[in-house]
C-alpha cells in the first residue's frame, strides 16, 4: 500500500509501486484530467505537478511519491468554479481538440506559481516540453499572459501584511 497525496487529499493504493502515476490517477484513483499521450513523455499530455514542479506522469513511478504533493488539473478548479488559469484558457479559447490543454495548464500552473510575471522567452521555454497538434501555441500562450496578469492585479488588490518585529 502506498499512501500519495493528491489534490490534497491523502489517497491510498494499492497498484504496484513501479506502476506510472498516469495509471493509478486515471484507473484507481478515477482522475482524468491527465491524458495518455505518447507513454514516452516527449508530448505533456500527462503533466501533473510535483512539489511544484511539472512531471509527465507516464514516465513517473508511484513509488517515489509518497510524501509528496501531487496536484491534478482536478485539483485547480472545477467546471463551475474554474481556477484563474483554467478561466484565461477559457476566455482566450486556448483549446481546440482540447486533448493537450489538461497538461499545458498544469505546466502554466507551475511556472506561475513559480514566477507570476514571466517573460515571453520564459513562457516558451517553460512550455516547450509540452506539444499541441492542433496549432493552438499562441491562444495558449495568450492564456498564460493573461492569467499573470490576473495573478499581479489580485496581489495589488491584496491589503499589505502587516510587518512586526
């Protein structure tokens, strides 16, 4: 039995620990947010963060989770309540055939919870690893720019916190 924690929420299961994160959100844990796209992780369809970090889950054994924060696109928002990001990708209609978005918005959701003004240059590199075959690159990096810019006007609407000594 391995225990992860997803979307917080401790989980346990019992699938094999070499078995790929991929299969037991999907299959056990009834996630489907992150797609199969190449099993190789040349694609990110699969992308899900790891203690902030972006993984393709294909490639990621349960094994070496365990302790570790796992977050899904299940876990940004939820059709009526979508996530600032998840809202950008809406609003810019980032999504075509919609099978690579899930993991686009997971990597976005890395990088901006990382760096909430990023550059252009830093978007790209940042989201290279993960492909679309529908051509839709730009709306998805308008998307980006559009949830950090949300994201900067929230934390100027934010009252200051007081500093004591």
């Amino acid at each position: 039995m391995i225990t992860l924690n997803v979307n917080g929420r401790s989980r346990d299961v019992d699938d094999a620990p070499n078995t790929p994160l991929l299969y037991v959100l999907r299959d056990t844990l009834e996630l489907n947010g992150a797609k199969f796209g190449c099993g190789l992780g040349q694609c990110g369809a699969c992308t899900v963060v790891v203690d902030g970090k972006p993984v393709f889950s294909c490639l990621t054994p349960i094994a070496i989770l365990q302790g570790r924060k796992i977050t899904t696109l299940e876990g940004l928002g939820t059709e009526d309540a979508p996530s600032p990001l998840q809202r950008a990708f809406i609003e810019e209609q980032a999504a075509q055939c919609g099978y690579c978005i899930p993991g686009m918005i997971m990597r976005a959701h890395a990088l901006l919870t990382g760096n909430a003004a990023p550059t252009d240059a830093e978007i790209r590199e940042h989201m290279n690893a993960n492909l679309c075959r529908c051509g839709t690159h730009m709306r998805i990096l308008q998307a980006i720019k559009r949830a950090a810019r949300g994201m900067q006007a929230a934390d100027a609407r934010a009252p200051a916190q007081e500093v004591r000594p």
